[in-house]
C-alpha cells in the first residue's frame, strides 16, 4: 500500500489526554454515534439510521488521500466517542485500526468490511468497487444498530430493505455490462476500479504497473514499457485512472492513450459530494459503457 503516517503526534496526544471515563461513557438519549472512516460507508449508514444515527465521516473530503491519511485532534475523539464504527479493513485504513486499539470501549460496535467478505491478504483493498460488498456492510450495519440501540430496530430493518432494493440497481447494470462487454482488455494507472472490472469479466492488464503507482513505488522500465506499448498498438479498450491523483507518469499515460485515440475513464477513490453511492457507482459504470461502446472499441 502507499506510505501510510497514521497520527500527527498532536492527535495522538489528544487522544491520551482524553478521560477513560469520557472515551467510555455510555449515550444518555440523542441519536447513535456513528463513525465511518469513508463518506461511502457513512453514506450507507446514514440511509439505514436515518434520525437515530448521527455519522461522523472521517474522510468526507473526494481530494482526500485515505492511504496516507492522518487523524486531527477532534476526529479522534469522534472515534473515542462512537458506539459504532464502520471501516474499509483489509490494510486500506490502518489509520482506524490503531485508533481503535487506543481508545477501546466495552459498548462500541465495529463493521469491517474485510471481514464481511473475507478478502484475501494482499488483495486489491478497494472493496466497496466490489458489487457484493456494499449489500454485506449494509446488512451488518442494520445488525449493528440494532444491537446498540434495540428500540430503533425495526426502523432499521425497514430501512435496510429500502438500502439493499437501491444497491441491486448497480448490480442489474454490471450483470448488463457484463453480458455486452466481457472479455474486453484494459488497463488502469491503479486498481481503484479493479474488483468492478473483475465483476464486468474484463481483462485488466497491466496489474504489475498498477499495484507499483498504489504502493507509491516506481514502476519498472519494463512494466513502463509494457503499458506505453498497449497504448501505442490499442491493445486496450479503455484506460481508466485515478481521477483523484496527480502522479506524472499516469498523467503521461492519461495523454498517449488520448493521443492514440483510446478512450479514458476517470474513476475516483473516494465518493464525491452531493452523490449518493448507487449513483456514483453507475455513473462511472455508464461513462465505462459508454467508452467499450465507441467505434473500434
């Protein structure tokens, strides 16, 4: 993964400082507080708590970088607090791991989405590009809330059903993409969109390439090499990249796919505001759609 630094020591103080008995105090009424460490699993959460819930994001920012995010003061005390967190897992937000384990609280409730889905070590961490995660995270959610506040469960659960009915659109879209555009080869600057990819039954190439830019490592020549020549020859439909990152070399590669007439796809890593999921996941599906669906592609 990129070079991660999980605190400023500012925030890590804080945290210390923190009375146990305030990190540990049960909620006298108000709303469950929630804290998810992405606004996409916050958005969800936010959808299955409605009033009951109130959810902190702490990385609510789209030009926000989740691997090398550090924790300010106020935002671990929001973790210090929670009766719920939600997080990514999988070695993607280490972050929130650590600030787990500093501040442990008998009642606190945690949804992993690693866990839910047992993804492989190692693996491609963007799990939520995953179809089949958001349903899994959503379902444990509702069963956190539930446990944490018992008299609200039926609200819940109603709300869930309304969740799971919105996030089967984005499946129906990949099973139809799926069927039109399997097998079709592209490439990608990082594997943000690569278990999506996985799930369209295209051939993803590159990977070598992709897993060194997410890494902050420097590619080989070699697999430099390998990439500019599958723009330059269009052994590629599509090249998708990180909208959210600067790097130069994709931002080279971005301009010799363009010169050679290959569509590009911006995806992002983090969910863009005003958007709820369902929709930023079938946006990037449609504009995906519609990049295999040019003429030659």
């Amino acid at each position: 993964m990129r070079a991660r630094s999980f605190l400023h020591f500012a925030a890590l103080a804080a945290l210390l400082a923190l009375p146990l008995a305030a990190a540990q105090a049960q909620t006298s009424g108000g709303p469950l507080k929630v804290v998810a460490a992405e606004n996409f699993y916050g958005g969800i959460a936010a959808r299955i708590g409605g009033a009951h819930v109130a959810v902190f994001n702490v990385i609510a920012n789209p030009d926000q970088d989740p691997h090398s995010f550090e924790a300010t003061p106020g935002q671990v005390r929001q973790v210090a607090d929670a009766q719920v967190v939600i997080f990514n897992g999988g070695h993607y937000d280490e972050w929130m791991e650590k600030l787990l384990k500093a501040s442990p609280r008998k009642d606190r409730v945690t949804v992993e989405a690693a866990k839910l889905v047992k993804a492989k070590h190692g693996g491609n961490p963007h799990l939520w590009y995953a179809p089949a995660t958001m349903p899994a995270v959503a379902k444990a959610m509702a069963a956190a809330f539930s446990k944490a506040d018992a008299a609200n469960a039926a609200d819940y659960a109603a709300n869930l059903d309304k969740v799971l009915a919105d996030l089967e659109r984005i499946t129906q879209r990949v099973g139809q993409l799926r069927d039109k555009h399997k097998g079709k080869p592209v490439t990608a600057t990082e594997p943000v969109f690569g278990l999506m990819a996985e799930a369209l039954g295209l051939t993803m190439r590159n990977e070598k390439f992709q897993l060194a830019l997410m890494n902050e490592s420097e590619p080989s020549a070699r697999d430099i090499a390998a990439f500019e020549t599958d723009l330059k020859t269009r052994k590629v439909k599509a090249l998708l990249y990180n909208s959210q990152v600067s790097e130069k070399l994709a931002q080279r590669l971005v301009d010799i796919a363009r010169d050679n007439k290959i569509a590009v796809v911006g995806v992002t890593e983090t969910q863009p505001a005003d958007t709820s999921f369902t929709d930023w996941m079938l946006g990037q599906l449609d504009a995906l759609d519609k990049a295999l669906s040019e003429p030659g592609a």
